[in-house]
C-alpha cells in the first residue's frame, strides 16, 4: 500500500502499481525530437544552502544524463530546470556545460545547453554588454560541442525599451553563432522578472518580434523552444515559422495535444491550420526529466504508428506535470528532483540552494499519488519505501509500515 497525507493532515492509502513495463528503444527516436531539461543533484553533505556556491554531485548528475540517453531522448542542460538564475551559480554552470557535454559524446547523444547573461553579477547592463555577455557565454558552450539555447535574459528584459532593442540584440548575438541556435521564449510564470519579453506583454505582439527576428537571420535558428503554458500561442507560432525551424513545446500544461498534433486526432489540442505543414511539435521539457521512461514509450509508440498507445501512456501524465509545475510554477524543480529521488537517481532529497523546501508535504504526497497512478514511479517499492520514511520523519503517523 502506499500511504498520502491530505493538505488537512489525514492520511489515506492506495494501491502501490506495479513497475512499468516500458522497454528501452534499440535505435534512435524517429517520430519526434525530445529533450528532457535535467536538474543538478548537490552533495548530501554539502553546503547548499541559499546564497551559497552549488555543490554539485558530479556522478548522481551526470549519471542521470546517461539514464536519460539510454530511453533515445536528448538533454537539455544548464537551462532553468538546473537552477539557472535558482541556486546555480556561474562557476558551476560552466562546469555544468562541459561536464555534460563530454557525457554526451561519450553516450553518442544530443545535448543543448542554455546560454545566457547569468554570470555578469552586475544588475544593470547597456544593449552592447548584454550582446557581449551573450556572446561569450555562445562562444564557450560552441567550444564545448554543444548545441545553443539562447535563453531569455534578465539583463536584457530591464535594459529594452523597445521591440527594437530585442531585434538589435538577438542580431548581433545570432551572427556571431557558428551553429544554428534554439530560442527560448520563457514566460512570466517561470521568470516574472521577463514580462514584456520581445517589447510586449502580449503574446501576439511578442510574437510577431519573435518571427521578425528568425526571418531576418536565415539560417541562425533552427528552432524556438515556447514555455508560455499556453498552447493556442505555441501552436499560432508554430504554423508561421520558417522551414527547417522546430518548434520545441516548453508548454509543461499541454505537452500531450501538442506533441501529438495530427497524428494523435483524438488527443486534447488547440484547433489548428489544417493546411499547415506544421503539425506537430517536438519536445524540450522539464516534465521529460521527471518522466523520462514514460515519455520514451509514448514517442516510441508514435514510431510504431500506434497513437492510441502514445495516448494511453502519455495522458496520464499531464496531471502529474501539472501539479509538479502548479503556482508558483518556478518551484516546479522540487517536484523534478523529488521524483528523481524517488526513483533511485539520487541519495537524498536535496537541492541547490535549499530549495527542496519549496514545496509542502501534502503537496509532494499529491506528486507521490500521480506519479503513482501515471506509472512513473520506475521502482514502485524503492519509491514508497523513500515517501514513508520522509513522512514518518516529519512526524506524520503511518501504522503498520516498517521501510
């Protein structure tokens, strides 16, 4: 039995299910491109409390960037799920970036990492040293082999005054890339320090910025990664961008219709353009992290051509996403490496920063009660074992449980 605690500290119990039957694909992804954006696993005895330099567990992260390769998905790292602009600092983003890019090599597979402005400590930027701070955090993730995610930045978001200034920037930026970038259009509800990115708090405005910005580089993107938690504006951008640009959905509410598009016709979706020849949306998400062997099947079912499956397994989750990311949703890392925990990826729930704190008891037991019912709990009697002991430690009464 697994036992739940109520946000009023009753306690009940359900079935503990049985573990997953998913099996790891024998070649790559074909249907979609899924990264799941990974966390950081501090040192247990570290000092990782607020304000302090990340202890990073080196082996526990990059470890669990293997396990995520071994299901076929790619990694997003260094991006806001590892606590950027959260508790890890410049230091050990760097070291982050070239750590996981060497793992990635070594296990053959895809890793996009976050560039940023994070590591000028000072508040206030002019346009020319956001470009330059933008270009030299570019400059090493290319040396490191990565590939780009020019991430929405702070520094910009305050020294903007117009539409104008976005396009300035990102041009400048964009033609000093190398490689082709992704962009990251993260919302307020991740960052509200960002309203008014791309010179308007409207969607629709922002957006038309957005495309302008990709039309003028031709070439320099070769995707967008949208985390609005609103699907009718992801797929709205979707259906106008360019040929050979992906739309990666950050959308941790709705990935579910998003991802399947057309080929999932009975799946929950926003309407869209029939005519398009954007359909679709690949995936670059928190959720994936939390739920990476869950994901896995569900793209692996799409490649059999068997929707119905991708359905049955990956709509499930969606609820289990949508109280990890629940308001205020910047706190959605704590779900992420509490079930990481759970499933045996880390010796103990802590994080960064101290941030484990940030969400209450009844809230982890309502993840505990979905991850549970969603299958992606990987080790059912490991992960309720884990769950008892932390609330018998909290002095929360468990009859009849032992371990």
């Amino acid at each position: 039995m697994l036992h739940l605690l109520s946000a009023d500290g009753v306690v009940s119990r359900v079935e503990l299910a049985g573990a997953p039957d998913f099996a790891k694909p024998t070649g790559p992804l074909r249907s979609r491109v899924a990264y799941a954006a990974a966390h950081v696993v501090p040192v247990t005895w570290g000092d990782n409390t607020p304000g302090q330099p990340a202890q990073v567990d080196w082996d526990a992260t990059l470890d669990f960037r293997r396990s995520v390769y071994s299901w076929g998905l790619g990694v997003a790292d260094a991006m806001d799920t590892a606590q950027r602009n959260m508790g890890l600092d410049a230091a050990a983003t760097r070291e982050l970036i070239s750590r996981s890019a060497q793992v990635a090599r070594e296990a053959g597979g895809s890793v996009v990492v976050g560039v940023n402005t994070d590591h000028v400590e000072a508040e206030h930027l002019s346009l020319g040293e956001v470009v330059d701070a933008y270009r030299e955090q570019l400059h090493f993730t290319e040396e490191q082999g990565a590939g780009p995610v020019l991430m929405a930045s702070r520094h910009l978001a305050r020294v903007a005054e117009s539409a104008d200034d976005y396009r300035r920037v990102y041009r400048e930026v964009l033609r000093s890339a190398t490689v082709p970038v992704v962009l990251h259009w993260l919302g307020t509800a991740f960052d509200p320090s960002l309203e008014g990115y791309f010179g308007s708090s409207d969607w629709r405005l922002a957006s038309e910025v957005l495309l302008e910005i990709i039309a003028e580089n031709p070439g320099a993107v070769s995707g967008v990664k949208m985390s609005l938690l609103d699907a009718a504006s992801e797929v709205s951008v979707r259906e106008r961008l360019p040929e050979g640009v992906r739309m990666f959905t950050g959308d941790d509410f709705n990935y579910v219709g998003l991802i399947a598009g057309a080929d999932v016709p009975e799946a929950a979706q926003p309407e869209r353009d029939p005519a398009s020849s954007r359909q679709h949306s690949d995936a670059l998400l928190g959720a994936f992290a939390a739920l990476t062997p869950v994901a896995s099947a569900a793209i692996q079912a799409l490649d059999a051509g068997d929707p119905a499956r991708y359905l049955a397994i990956l709509g499930p989750t969606e609820e289990l996403s949508r109280q990890i990311f629940a308001a205020p949703t910047f706190y959605y890392k704590t779900g992420v490496a509490f079930l990481s925990w759970l499933n045996g990826h880390q010796p103990a729930f802590q994080m960064v920063a101290g941030l484990h704190s940030a969400r209450s008891l009844s809230h982890l037991s309502r993840i505990v009660e979905l991850a549970n019912a969603s299958h992606a709990l990987e080790q059912p009697e490991l992960a309720a074992a884990r769950w008892h002991g932390m609330l018998r430690q909290s002095g929360i009464d468990i009859p009849g449980v032992l371990s």
